[in-house]
C-alpha cells in the first residue's frame, strides 16, 4: 500500500512547528478567513454548534465572524498548544466556549455540525488522517469548510531559489483535486473546491522574509541543514531583488485553495449481484413456497 503522506514533508518538523506557540494570527490567514466567511452563504443548514480548528492560526477574527453569523450556536476551539487554547477563548468571550485538547477528548456535548479549518492542512504531515479526524469529529449531516494553499503558491520564490542552486524554500503543497480525492476516500459527501491567488508585495528582503516566517516554516525533507550565515543572508537579500516589480516592491504569488464538504448518513454496502447455482435457486424457490404437496 502507497504511503499517503507527503513525500516532501518532514514528519518531525511539522510537529515542532505544530507546537511552537504562535502569538497572532498571521495577516494573510486573517484575510483568507475573512474571504472564506462568505461561502458560509451557500449552506442553508444553520449549525447549532461549530468548532474552531486552531483558531490563533487559522485566524482569530473569523470567530468574531462566525459569532455573527451564528449567534445562537454552541462553539468549541481545538488547539494543540494550550497557550492557544488560552488565546481563543480569551478572544471568544463567550462562557460556553470550551477548548478541546488533541484528541478532541472529553467528546463535545454537542457533536459540531460545521468545523471551521483555516490555513492548516498545507502544514500537516498526514493529512489523510487529519481530514479522517475532522470527519470523526463532525455530526452526522455536518459539514467541513477548509483552506490552505495550492501548488503555485510561492512559484516567484521557488524559481529564483532553483536557479541560485539551493535546495527548495518550502515543502510542495497538495492540488486541489487530490483533496477532493482525499475528502472521499474519508467519508465526505459532495466536495467542493475552487481556488484564487493573491499577490502581495513587500516594501523591503527583510518585510518579505517577516511575512514568510509568521506564515509557517519550510518543512521540505532537502532544507539546508544548519543555520545560515550573514554572508548568505546578504545573498538571499541581494537575490530577492529579482522580484522586484515596475514599482519597486517585492512580489509573491500565493495560491488559496476552499473546499467544502458534507458528512453524509454512514450507508450500508451492498454487493452489486448475487450469483447461484440452479440446485441452489431451485432450493430457494421450494423453502419460500413451503413444502411441496404430497
């Protein structure tokens, strides 16, 4: 059997990562949050209760977001560092909002029936199992709304990095379509994936590597080793020019990538034929008759 994680995905570094405390939400998850909001439009069902996927990560004002447009609904936040935890209920201010460990353990009282995932997947190492989780997780008749990004995000940077003879600048990132293989293959229902990119630019190398770094870390297995050196980092700043537009500044593509999806009623398998033999049918017929007349 395929191994289904990423083969440019370092398991060990995308766990340190997982639990390296992030502060703030990144500015660029915030936006995609409050892009994503909207969709929110296209579900009719209004959830009597959600939960917020690593909320700090993912982007703290979509709980604002979502309070509003479920005012009524019970929300819970899963986040694997407790000083999140701490942050998003905090932010929450709400007395019913509780924080769920990594387990998602003791089960909520109330079996979520939206589960709100911001930025997140493109980080994981095993992200078949993360979205067999997230199924687990939800109500029956639920549904999953995600982001993350695409393959084409940072194709400016990875280029220049190509061309310099250096090893990647970041692990390779999942085409929407194979999530949507994914979704299915752990029981979603009637997926839904569109895309857009963003550009942004950057006044300065060193903004531009600001932003990068709040955005998460490099998790390819063929990242240079060690630290770098001042030497290199004036290279890398140097180099960085090159993505100077008309203007001046520094630009970089980001690929987003939405999916939605719904957890359907589990379904018996049934086997498409039954074969048997003429003795067996001629059988069958006699005992669904009774016996035969003497």
């Amino acid at each position: 059997m395929n191994d289904p994680r990423p083969p440019t995905i370092d398991p060990v570094a995308a766990a340190r990562w997982q639990q390296r405390p992030q502060p703030v939400s990144p500015w660029l998850h915030e936006e995609v949050a409050r892009r994503m909001e909207p969709r929110l439009d296209w579900i009719v069902r209004r959830p009597r209760s959600w939960l917020h996927w690593e909320p700090v990560r993912g982007g703290l004002q979509a709980q604002a977001l979502l309070a509003q447009r479920y005012p009524e609904a019970r929300c819970e936040v899963h986040a694997v560092v407790p000083q999140e935890q701490t942050l998003a209920v905090r932010a929450a201010k709400r007395p019913w909002w509780r924080a769920l460990g990594t387990a998602l353990k003791p089960p909520p009282a109330l079996p979520p029936e939206l589960l709100w995932a911001n930025m997140s997947l493109h980080m994981s190492a095993d992200p078949q199992a993360l979205i067999a989780q997230w199924h687990e997780a939800l109500a029956v008749d639920g549904f999953l709304m995600f982001s993350c990004l695409g393959p084409d995000t940072l194709r400016e940077l990875r280029a220049l990095y190509q061309a310099l003879g250096w090893p990647a600048p970041a692990h390779e990132y999942t085409d929407m379509h194979d999530w949507g293989d994914m979704l299915v293959s752990a029981g979603f229902a009637e997926p839904v994936m569109d895309m857009e990119r963003i550009e942004l630019s950057f006044e300065t190398p060193q903004r531009l590597l600001q932003e990068l770094r709040e955005l998460g870390r490099n998790l390819h297995p063929a990242r240079f080793a060690g630290l770098r050196g001042r030497r290199w980092q004036g290279r890398l700043h140097e180099a960085l020019g090159q993505l100077a537009g008309a203007d001046g500044r520094l630009r970089l593509s980001f690929e987003i990538i939405y999916g939605h999806a719904f957890k359907p009623q589990r379904r018996l398998t049934v086997a498409p034929e039954t074969r048997l033999s003429l003795d067996e049918m001629r059988g069958s017929l006699r005992r669904g008759r009774g016996p035969a007349p003497g």
